[in-house]
C-alpha cells in the first residue's frame, strides 16, 4: 500500500487516482501537530510514503515561515525518520525554489542552493532533513506544477482569458510547466525503484519541456483552448510580489532519466489532457 500526505492539492488529487494509494489529508493527519504523521505510518504501515503536502502560498509564507517551516521542513523531517526507522522509502516533492534563479543553466542536483525567499528556505530544509534520516529516498524537486485541480496558472489564465482580450505577463522568468499527473506517475515509479534498490535514493530533478517563459506558457494556453488573448511580455519589477521569483526555473532531468528512465514530459500534451478534464467537468 501507498501512503501519501496530502489530499486536495494537485499532486495528492492526482495521486489519489491511481490503485493501491491511501492519501491523508488535514482532517485525518494534522501535519502542523507533531507527532501525527509518525502515528499514521505506524498504524499504516506502508510499503512507500509520498509527502505531497506543503505549504504552497508563497507569499504569505514571508510573513508566517513558522509555518511554512512546521509544513515544509518539520513535518517531512518527522515523515523521513518514522520511516527510515520502518525501512519504508520516501518520495518527497520539492521544488525550483530552492535555487536562486541566476544564470540561463539549467539547475542539476547537486548545484549549489540559495533560496530567494521563506518558502524556497523551508522547503529546502524538508529536502536536507529527509535526506539525513538515513532511509531510502529522493527528493524530487519540479516546477511550474499545473492540472485541473486547485489554484494553478492554468486556470487562472483560462479565468482571466473569457473576460479580457489582453493580459501583460511575465516574460523574464522562465521554467518548465509540470502537469501534476506527470510528477504523480513519476513519484511512484521512482519510489516502486526505491523499494527494490535503496541505492538509488538522492535528489532528482522532474519538469516538462521545453523551457518556456510564464508569458509563452500563456499564449499557448489560450492558444489550446482558442481563447483571442493578446499577451504582452512584461518584467518581473512590472509585477512585484512580496515574495521574489526566481528568474531561472530550467532543472536538468538527466539524472531522473538515466537512473529512472524517466524522460521529461511535453507540457504541451499534458496541457491538452487538463484542458480537456476542464471541459469535460464544465470548467
């Protein structure tokens, strides 16, 4: 069996999907309570844990990183040690905050990190902190995540598009569009991998090409869903938000693909599959 924490996200919604999976939400393990997710493995015991849940509000997060750091360092330092002391591996899923956007390169695993802002921080200290648990595991750090479920820029963009015929959006930060069902299908079959050879635990890098800036990821979002959105390229100082943005989001997936043979999918054709799941359930 499947443990995953998180249920209403887009990782854990999608997750929730797939055969074989039990996935914890909030009214079942409080995750901000210490104590819980250890409790839950023990009473579960699973055969792999997939910690999707985490504090995702960015901005807020710079005025409450404790908690952020309770949701996103603490409570998979808790999820890490419970099961490295069952011998169950992990899956954790992180992100491109953890880097510090600078440069045109492509961001490898074992690069140096420097996160912008308090999400970016407490992410980055679950990363390290499942890592030293000891057990088996990876870190599989995505960007840009999309689907047909919860807030995304997918739907706002589809929100904003019905009602006006030009948006300015950011051109200057560019990244790779993850579908949610991709980084799902990938999470269990990196954490299927774990179970037969531990050796195979480290950090991994999972994103859709090809790299694209937010305002191209627009254009063919309304292109897709034949929306007549004129879209203007804009700065980031143009859209200034509480918490900074890293310019550079391109993860190198090398290693996911070598060590997995797991290839980087085209976001194109996973933006099809959601925006079909959005018409199909009238949205």
């Amino acid at each position: 069996m499947i443990l995953v924490f998180g249920h209403s996200g887009q990782v854990a919604s999608e997750l929730r999907r797939r055969d074989g999976v039990t996935a914890l939400g909030r009214d079942e393990v409080d995750l901000a309570q210490p104590g819980q997710a250890a409790a839950a493995i023990r009473r579960v015991r699973p055969e792999l844990i997939i910690n999707a849940a985490a504090y995702t509000a960015v901005d807020q997060a710079e005025q409450d990183e404790a908690a952020a750091a309770r949701l996103n360092a603490e409570a998979p330092a808790e999820i890490a040690q419970a099961a490295a002391g069952m011998g169950v591996p992990v899956v954790q899923i992180s992100t491109d905050y953890v880097y510090d956007g600078s440069g045109a390169r492509a961001w490898v695993p074992d690069d140096a990190t420097g996160p912008l802002g308090a999400y970016g921080r407490t992410k980055l200290a679950g990363d390290r902190a499942v890592v030293a648990a000891g057990g088996a595991h990876a870190v599989l750090r995505t960007s840009w995540v999309f689907s047909a479920h919860g807030q995304n820029f997918v739907k706002t963009m589809l929100r904003l598009g019905r009602d006006r015929e030009a948006l300015s959006i950011v051109a200057d930060q560019v990244g790779g569009p993850t579908s949610a069902a991709s980084i799902a299908e990938a999470a269990l079959k990196i954490g299927q991998a774990l179970r037969d050879d531990g050796n195979k635990s480290g950090i991994y890098h999972f994103s859709g090409a090809p790299a694209v800036s937010w305002a191209d990821f627009a254009r063919e979002i309304f292109a897709q869903a034949r929306l007549p959105v004129d879209v203007g390229d804009i700065a980031s100082e143009a859209y200034p938000t509480p918490a900074q943005r890293p310019l550079n989001s391109r993860l190198d997936c090398t290693s996911t693909a070598r060590v997995f043979g797991i290839e980087q999918p085209d976001w194109r054709k996973d933006l099809a599959d959601v925006l079909n799941d959005l018409s199909e359930a009238g949205q």
